[in-house]
C-alpha cells in the first residue's frame, strides 16, 4: 500500500498502472528490436505496438488463476492485440525477469529523478540560510557541552557540504541501476543475442549490463538503497540537532509553529519538534530497508526469488521515503525560526569559560610553559564552574596572568570574533568546490 504522504507523482510511479506500462514498454521495444534483425515479422511488431494494451482488473483476474503476474500481463495483451498472427511473438525469446527487472530499472530512473531534484532543492535551502547566518555567534557544543564560538550558518554549510556529497553519491548509484537486462533464463543469450539486448536497452534509454544470471544482480539495489539511506542518516543528524536546539534551556532555533497549530492535549504551552521528530523515525525505517537490500544480494545459483517479494516493498518504500523526508527537512530548514539573541545570551552564559583555550594560547605565547599555563588556566575554570563565579572576572584579578597579558590582550582573548575570522574562507572552500 502506498503511504497517504507519498506525492502523487511518486505514487504514480509505483503505482500498478505505471509498472504494466513499463513492461509493455520493454515487450514493445523487444519486438521492434527483434524485427529490425528479421527475427520477429515487422507487420507483427507494428501491430504489437499499435494494439497492445492492458487492464489492470483484467490482469489481477487471470493472475488470481494462473498465480503468475507476467503470465496474467502477456495474456492480457495478447487479448488487446487479438491477432494471433502478431501476438505470438509478443514476449518472443525473453523470460519473465528480462521484463520485469529491465522494467524496474525504468521505473527507478523515474523515482531518481524525482529524489535528485529534492536533493537539489534541500541543498539549495540549506546554502541560503547558511549564508543569511553565516556571522551569526552560536556556542559550540562537544559532548553536548560548551566549547568554543561557531556560527550558525557554518552549522547549516556542515549540512549543505554533506548533501552535496550525498547527492554526488546517488548520482553514482541512480546511473549504476539505469541497465537493462534481456540475456534469458539464466543469463546466457540462449535465445536472443547480445546484440539484441543493446538495441532494447537503447530503444528504453537503459544500458545492457555486461553480465547477469536470470536476474540483473542485486549488489547495485542494494548500494542504491544504502546510499539512500545514508541520506536518510543526514537528514536524522539535521533533524536531531534542531530537536537540541529547541529544547527549552536552549531555545536558540525551532520548528515554525502556526497560529491554529497545537502541541499537546493537555498542556497548551507545548511547542514540540514533530516534524524533527518524525525525520528522525522514519531514517530509522530507511536504514532497516538498507538490511533487507543487503540481504538479497545473496541468492540462489542464478536465480530465487527471495529477494523479489522484499524488493516490492522496499523499493517503493524507500524511495517515497527520501522523496518524502527531503521535502520535509527543505520545509523544516526554510521556515526554521532562529533566535541570534538567545544564541548570544548562551555562548556568553559561562562568563567566557569557552574562552580557555584562547587564554591558554595567549599566555603560552607570553613566555608561560604549557604546562603551566594550562594548570593556571583550569584552576580558574574549575572553580568557576563549582562556584558559579564569572571566569572573567577571576582571570583579570590573577597577577600571573595580568603580569603578562594587559587589560587590551586580555579583552581579546575574550573576543568570539577573533576565533571566528575565518568563517569567510571556509564558506569559500566549501562554496566554490
């Protein structure tokens, strides 16, 4: 069943209609190749071509009977045609797999592009708004702890320059799943010639793969998918730091919030992260469907058929799902409120205790040992924190340090602008790649 959020034109994708026409698209373009070779009688071609149709119902009728779909599918056309003459060489010389897998990868070059263009989109949300934040001071957190100064926007370039490897990445693994495979019932041209495959592929926009069993082999489905769900992974990253950044002792970024929206049944001050939430469980769903991917790669000698029933659901699954979650993460990203002030407020609520390495570097290059000065500087940081003292404060009242650093370098090693004065040339490096 297709998800209820799937957009219509990726629901049609996999919808049962689109997946027929798709096999009547290599049946038509197997009978023209076939009969530009003198095998297939070119009348007989023309009129599979002209004629050759199909019902749905009428297909689930006689499947429900034979309990086998191409077989259900080729009859139903044959019925369309309804002249013997030319549909007897419908299907001619081909095995079920040869229609159906080179029918899939038709309909995955549809569910690409529809995927690329909402990692494009994605990627061009997140440059934007790394640009507007680009010198706007947020504190750096490692270990969910205070660090050192960042900027926002270099938060949301860290996205852009992953999305950007992520779409470099499926671009490989779209165009690797973009082949067509008509080499039989296991993969040997018992029937048909190579040649016979590359005019197919050719007719359908595909490219013969070089060498398969009965089925095309299921390691590039499975980097497909894993690719897809690497991006899913990304996408979780993005939305599990905007769900810290929304907590309420945080408060620096948070999802828009509308004027009717409500955020919880009982208490009406509730502003919750729902859509960050759900980004985050449904990767969760992308990265189980990469398992299954792996697992098909192992079958039986040149063909079973386990990996069939999985992939008629994972493919379709996964590709809504990252058609799904990039719209909602570009959304999230374009209408994500963003508090500067509280940033500020935060980076400047330790009383400059994330200025500590600075001052260690200022007071080794005064002539302190390291040693020394990271001793000194600790001391201070520690009782800072255990005594909620202003680190500040206490370091410019130490005549060890005032010894050696006046009140103006002092300042400055308290300056967040100074450790981020190369924010531009790293916006550079990662923007003109």
């Amino acid at each position: 069943m297709i998800p209820r959020y799937t957009r219509p034109e990726m629901a049609r994708i996999w919808s049962d209609q689109n997946k027929y026409r798709c096999w009547l698209r290599v049946e038509i373009a197997a009978s023209q190749a076939l009969a530009a070779d003198g095998i297939v009688p070119q009348s007989a071609a023309d009129t599979i071509a002209q004629k050759a149709n199909f019902t749905v119902p009428r297909i689930d009728q006689i499947e429900a009977e034979v309990r086998h779909d191409v077989i259900a599918f080729t009859t139903t056309v044959a019925e369309h045609i309804a002249d013997p003459d030319s549909s007897r060489w419908l299907h001619y010389g081909l095995t079920s797999t040869d229609v159906v897998d080179t029918a899939q990868a038709l309909m995955l070059v549809e569910a690409s592009a529809l995927i690329r263009a909402g990692i494009v989109r994605l990627a061009e949300v997140l440059k934007t708004r790394a640009l507007e934040f680009k010198h706007t001071p947020i504190v750096g957190r490692t270990h969910g702890v205070h660090a050192e100064p960042t900027t926002f926007g270099l938060k949301l370039l860290l996205w852009y320059s992953e999305i950007q490897r992520s779409l470099v990445r499926f671009d490989a693994a779209a165009e690797d799943l973009r082949v067509g495979k008509l080499s039989g019932a296991v993969g040997t041209f018992g029937h048909l010639k190579p040649e016979h495959e590359e005019a197919i592929c050719a007719k359908l926009g595909l490219k013969p793969v070089a060498v398969a069993t009965q089925v095309i082999q299921r390691d590039r489905h499975a980097a497909y998918i894993s690719v897809l769900a690497v991006l899913a992974s990304s996408l979780d990253k993005i939305a599990t730091e905007i769900r810290h950044l929304q907590r309420t002792e945080v408060r620096e970024a948070e999802e828009f919030f509308s004027e009717k929206q409500k955020g919880s049944s009982s208490m009406p001050h509730k502003r919750n992260p729902i859509t960050s939430e759900q980004i985050s469980g449904l990767a969760r769903v992308m990265r189980a469907n990469a398992q299954v991917a792996l697992e098909n790669v192992a079958l039986w000698h040149e063909r079973d058929i386990s990996h069939s029933s999985a992939e008629r659901v994972i493919l379709p699954d996964s590709t809504i799902l990252a058609d799904y979650l990039l719209a909602k993460t570009a959304t999230l990203i374009a209408k994500l409120l963003v508090y500067p002030a509280r940033m500020l407020k935060n980076l400047e609520s330790t009383g400059g205790l994330i200025f500590s390495g600075q001052l260690l570097l200022d007071l080794a290059e005064s002539g302190m040992s390291r040693e020394d000065a990271y001793r000194l500087v600790q001391s201070h940081a520690m009782n800072s924190w255990q005594n909620n003292l202003i680190f500040r404060d206490e370091v410019a009242k130490d005549p060890a340090i005032t010894a050696r650093l006046s009140p103006e370098k002092l300042a400055r090693a308290f300056d967040y602008r100074r450790q981020l004065a190369n924010v531009d040339a790293i916006f550079a490096r990662v923007l003109n790649a």
